[in-house]
C-alpha cells in the first residue's frame, strides 16, 4: 500500500530573494535523505508512473525523502531566458529547501547530473552533510590532457545534435535506457514528464552546460562518508567516471551493479536501492565541521602607502573608513564572511565561488568613486576554521594570486573558473604561474566581464 495518496505529497515552495524552489518531504525513516535527481525533474508528474511511485517508496521506508525541482525545472521558477542557474545556485536552492524543512543534516543522494551538485553541497557545508551518495554520476564529463576518460569534444557535438530532437518524446530513452527504448507505455510518460520539466531549448542549454561541469577540485574537500554506485553498462557515465570518483574521495566506497540504464531513475533499479540502503542504515560518525570548502577572497588598495603619504593621516584615515565601509557592504550583500583587515584590504570566504567574483568585481568598479584602486584574488579550497580565523593551502594561494593582479584586476585560479561555468562570468586566461612556497604551476584568469 502506498504511504501517501495518489499524486504524492503536496508541493510545497521555499523562498528566497533569487526564486521560488518546489520541494515535498515524504516516508517515515529515521534519518533524512536529500534526493537531488538529474537536472529535469516535475514532482508532481513523477508521482504518475507507477515504477517511480515504488521507486520513491522504497527510499521513503528508511528515510524521510526530501526532493525538489532546482530553479529552471519543473514547478520551481524559471530562469530568464538564455540564461542558466549555476551549479552554486543551486545548491543555494538546495539549502533553503533543508532550512525550510527543519532539517539540519541529511544523507544526500545525487544522481547522474545531481551528482556535482552534491559534491558541492558536502564539501562546501559538510556539517549538514551525514553521508554521500552518489548514483551514475561524475566530476567531468569532457576529456582533458589529464582526464582521458572523459568524452571528446567532437562526441559531446553530435550528442547535443541527438538530444534536441529527442527532447519531449519517447527517443530519449534510447539515449537514457536502452533496455525499455521499445516501451510504448514509458515512452509516453517520458515524453511528458520532459516537456513538463523544461522546454527543448532550456535542456538543450542545461545539457551543454553540464558537459562543461568541472568539480574535480573539490573531491578531496568531501568529508562525508561516501557511497559511489555505477551501472556496470552505463555509456554515458561510464564506470570509469565512478571509479575516478571514489579515487579522489577520501574514503569513498566503489560499487558497481548490472545494466546499462541511467535515466529514469526507477530503471533496473534493485540493486542502487540495495546498496544505498545497506550503506545509509548504519552508523556512520558526524563530519568535523572545521574543515569545509569556500572561496578566499584577498582584496588589496593599490598604491595605499603613496595615497597615505600623499593625503595625511587625517584624510587617509577617512578615506580608509569608506573604503572599508564600502567593502563590507559588498560582502553583506553576496554574503561573505569577513576574516580579517589585512592593513590595506581584506580575507573573506564564500560559500560560493561565483558569488565571490561578483562581489570582487563589484568592489573593483565602486572604488575608482574614492579615488582609488584595489585589486583582488580568488582561489576555492579546503579551509580549515578555527576561532573565527582560516588556514589552509587555499588561503596561501589565494595570496599569492592577489599578488599577481594588476591595479584595478580580479584575478582568480583556474578552479574558480572551473566552478563557476554556466555564471556568464567571462574570462582572459593569464597563463600558467609558479606561485611562490605552492607546488606546481597554476593556471591564472582575469575577470574579464560580468554575467
């Protein structure tokens, strides 16, 4: 017998100054589970399949499921058009939806494009986070110099070319779930539940912009204990794209189960139901909550011991105050959290990388109305807190890329850049620098444009 009525729960909306996201809570478990599914989601029309409805109830029996639409999708807000959420935006939705619900740390569950989502969310706020788990997914999709298992270029082409046409109709399946393709029943369902979900441009430019995702950089930031599942078959998120996952996590367990299909969930599913069941029952320790993933932001007035000389105390110290005064409002309003003054500028951390570039880029346009000039630099990391204050490599390479900012520049590493895609923050790429006292050499962009 089902646990709730035909249709499901309720949808209810939790509100927040950038969009309405659609959520519902269901099942009885002891724990709560935060299921974040591929990007095309209607939680209302997932109720109307059958082998969907068992699907959830099966997670509902040991959990308290927690589900959403991210902004773009399904009954949650739209997003303007030609634009699209970012993967840090939504992981905002995903944190309304667990203050809205009263629950202060769940299991999550990401599956396929959910999956960098919920990377995300458990490096950045693992506190919240009691477990990872994560079900045919991947931290790159496209191949790299040092990625060889990831999809050509030309491969992601001609799979856009398939996905457009497919969109709204049974064809995605051949792409999704080889084996029930031939289902005129799911077909139909399919079909609709995507046309209700997004409309063919927006999943067209959603899909785009997952092939772009990179979250590679914040693997070993996850603390969580950490679940991967990967259909032994899947040509999509191939298990290599798990294995590489459950590599880089510390402490990740690797389970791969027969079949090929992804999407929808409920496809062949017993045996990701079986693992992730066994693995969320038991006992598993709360993460440290010292150690999370954010963006260091260092800013720096450019030429201040000169303006200082130039000025006198009295006009410097005025001009310092506004300036601060300035900087702070920039960071209230993209909710940094001020560190520390560093004599002539500032060390603030962001839950979100995109969010520090436009707060960064936001002080560098105002602060020419003061007279003067500052620079900035960016790099997203492993921090540890302690006693209001931050330590840590990524702090110390945040430095060193201020250093290298000209008057005026925000400069950031490559794995700012690499979490911000989908932000229509533009880049010019700077090349490769040794940044003193760090290992390697890194690759350094300017912030070239706003979104």
């Amino acid at each position: 017998m089902a646990m709730w009525s035909a249709g499901g729960p309720e949808p209810r909306y939790a509100r927040s100054e950038e969009g309405d996201v659609a959520y519902q809570v269901f099942g009885h478990g002891p724990r709560d589970l935060l299921l974040i599914g591929n990007w095309a989601s209607n939680i209302e029309i997932m109720w109307e399949h059958p082998s969907m409805v068992r699907y959830l109830e099966r997670l509902g029996r040991f959990a308290r499921v927690i589900c959403f639409d991210k902004r773009g999708a399904g009954l949650s807000d739209p997003v303007p058009m030609g634009a699209l959420p970012t993967l840090e935006q939504w992981v905002d939705d995903a944190r309304g939806v667990l203050d809205a619900v009263g629950s202060e740390q769940a299991a999550i569950l990401g599956d396929a494009e959910g999956g960098p989502m919920a990377m995300m969310f458990a490096a950045t706020h693992p506190q919240r986070t009691r477990a990872l788990v994560l079900v045919n997914s991947f931290a790159r999709m496209l191949r790299a110099d040092d990625y060889a298992i990831g999809m050509p270029e030309a491969s992601s082409e001609k799979l856009l070319e398939q996905w457009l046409p497919a969109w709204g109709t049974g064809r995605v399946l051949r792409l999704a779930a080889p084996s029930v393709a031939d289902d005129p029943q799911l077909q139909r369902w399919i079909a609709r539940y995507g046309r209700l979900s997004a409309s063919p441009g927006t999943a067209t430019r959603i899909y785009r912009w997952v092939l772009h995702v990179d979250v590679r950089s914040i693997l070993p930031s996850i603390k969580a204990p950490t679940l991967v599942v990967q259909k032994a078959g899947n040509r999509h998120y191939r298990p290599p794209m798990g294995r590489y996952l459950a590599e880089h996590i510390p402490g990740a367990k690797y389970v791969e189960v027969p079949g090929a299909d992804w999407y929808p969930a409920f496809v062949d599913s017993d045996g990701i139901l079986d693992a992730v069941e066994e693995f969320l029952t038991g006992d598993r320790p709360a993460p440290a909550d010292d150690r999370v993933l954010a963006t260091v932001l260092f800013t720096d007035i450019v030429g201040s011991t000169d303006a200082a000389v130039r000025l006198g105390d009295q006009r410097w110290l005025e001009l310092k105050t506004a300036h601060d005064e300035l900087v702070r409002a920039q960071l209230e309003r993209y909710r940094g959290r001020e560190i520390a003054t560093t004599g002539d500028g500032f060390l603030a951390i962001f839950d979100g990388p995109a969010r520090a570039v436009r707060c960064a880029t936001d002080i560098a346009a105002a602060v020419p109305s003061l007279g003067i000039d500052i620079r900035a630099g960016l790099h997203s990391g492993e921090v540890e807190l302690r006693d209001g204050q931050v330590a840590g490599i990524a702090v110390h390479i945040a430095a060193r890329v201020l250093a290298l900012a000209g008057p005026g520049r925000v400069l950031v590493s490559g794995t700012v850049k690499d979490l911000v895609v989908g932000s229509g923050i533009q880049f010019v790429d700077r090349g490769s620098h040794a940044l003193k006292g760090v290992p390697d050499e890194w690759r350094l962009f300017e912030v070239a444009g706003p979104s």
